[in-house]
C-alpha cells in the first residue's frame, strides 16, 4: 500500500498557491473570479463617468451587457442606496462619498483642517471649502460659512471641475508629470464645463505651481474671484485644495479686501500643510 506524506498545515498556503498558479495558468482566468460584482462595480463606475441619468437601456449598451443582466444588479444597488431613480433613470447617490469620508486619511484631514477654516471664515468674512481629487472629479469634503448674514459657498460632497476651477488647478498643479496625466486622462467633464485647450490647460497648471496658489475669476458664477492654496503632507504629497470663492461687499461695511483674504488663506494653508506633516511647504 504507498503511503502518504500528512501535510503540515504551515505547509498549506504554499501548496494551494501553487495549485491556485497551476488552475490560473491553466485556464487562464482566475479561480476566485466574482462576476457578480464584476457587473455592479461596472455599473458604478459607468455612472461615475456620466455627466447625465441614464436608463436601463443606456446602462446596457454602453457595458456591453443585456438588459437581463444588468436589471437584478441595478434594482439591488438602487436598495441599498447607491444609486437614485428618477423616471426609470439612474444616477449615483452620494452614498460612495460617504463611505469614503468614513476613510481614515479623510476624517483626519477634515477634522484637523475644520478648526482653521472656522477661524479663516471668521477673519475673512468669508466661505471657505476644502477639496480633494476624487475618480477624475474634485469633491467638496469639508465647509465653513461666512459669518456674514448671507454667504456663498459649496455644498459638501460637491462635485466640481478638475480642468475650469482654481482648486482643480491647484490639485493638479502640485503633483508629478506621471500623476496629472493620470488625472486628466479620468478626467470628467461636469454639466456646463467650459472647454480649454489642452496647451492653455497646462500653462494655466504651470502658472499655479510657480505662483504657489490659484487666483482667477469664477467659470461659473459671475462676480466670484476664487483662491484656492494647496495643503501638502508628508514627503510633499498633495492632500487637499483649500478654497475661498470671494465675494466684495459694495455697502458701507467694510471687509477684508481680497488681497488681505488671500493673505489669510495662504497662512492658514500653510499652517495645515504643516500639522499634516509637511516639513517645508509654506516655511
């Protein structure tokens, strides 16, 4: 009768590995393949990229899938709150953002960087917004209101522009060749986004990175100058745009003016730049 090695069962992980390599090189796919998720992944990311609703049958064509398919998958996404129907159309729901604000680099950046944008706004007379880079977008993940009686200001979770606003600008400017490529490429276009040419683009990003900072007149609203400075942590990586978007007083009260404003915003930018472990940004 042959015998039989027992194996060890720190032995164990080895051997399935290898017998997992033999099963993938065999078939070419992998073992622990989950189409399911596969097509629900497919669907949000789909979503992400649209800059309008679409239907069942839109969501179909463009993933190459059939209705039959894909309608389980979007019923049970809709149930669980990552997407919102409207007239059989879809969109995603803020519920990824939130899942992401849960992210511990995140709450450490807004409940750090909170405390100095309620002093900004205070001195200012001022909203201020903190964004990041998010899947070819910049969101809005924290905000202070001015303490004035009326304010202007983003909502958080906001989607804005990567390529036609300052804190895009900003977040684009402060990092390497290789990343803002990267970036430009899953670059999203936003509802009403107005077009730029690839060369002005980039003098624009050139010109933001020597400068230090954004300053330039809101795309979308009229009479709204926006600054935006960068917030940099360790080893100089560019974590969050912190923003004003500037509106001047025209009555007999008499506010920061904006350069006094972009003064406040530069020192409170570099001062968080700081407390998130940047050595020389902003020294």
């Amino acid at each position: 009768m042959p015998r039989t090695r027992k194996i060890n069962p720190a032995e164990a992980p080895a051997i399935q590995t290898a017998a997992d390599h033999e099963e993938e090189s065999a078939s070419g796919k992998t073992r622990y393949a989950a189409p399911a998720l596969d097509k629900g992944l497919d669907i949000l990311e789909l979503l992400s990229r649209s800059e309008q609703m679409l239907t069942l049958n839109q969501i179909s064509r463009q993933l190459g899938r059939s209705v039959t398919e894909i309608f389980r998958m979007v019923v049970t996404l809709e149930q669980r709150g990552y997407l919102v129907a409207d007239n059989d159309h879809y969109r995603l729901s803020l519920k990824l953002f939130e899942l992401a604000h849960h992210h511990q680099p995140i709450r450490s950046l807004v409940s750090t960087a909170l405390p100095h944008m309620r002093e900004l706004a205070n001195r200012a007379m001022q909203s201020t917004h903190l964004t990041v880079y998010e899947a070819g977008r910049v969101i809005v993940v924290a905000q202070v209101d001015s303490p004035e009686r009326w304010a202007f200001g983003l909502k958080v979770g906001a989607l804005v522009s990567l390529t036609d606003t300052a804190s895009g600008h900003v977040l684009l400017a402060f990092r390497d060749e290789a990343e803002r490529a990267g970036m430009l490429a899953a670059h999203v276009r936003m509802d009403g986004e107005q077009e730029i040419e690839t060369a002005q683009l980039m003098r624009q990003i050139e010109d933001t990175r020597k400068r230090g900072h954004s300053r330039m007149e809101s795309r979308q609203i009229r009479g709204v100058i926006n600054l935006s400075y960068p917030v940099m942590g360790a080893n100089n990586r560019m974590l969050a745009a912190l923003n004003v978007p500037y509106i001047e007083r025209i009555d007999k009260k008499v506010n920061p003016s904006l350069d006094e404003v972009q003064g406040i915003v530069q020192e409170v930018s570099a001062r968080l730049s700081r407390l998130m472990g940047d050595s020389s940004f902003g020294s």
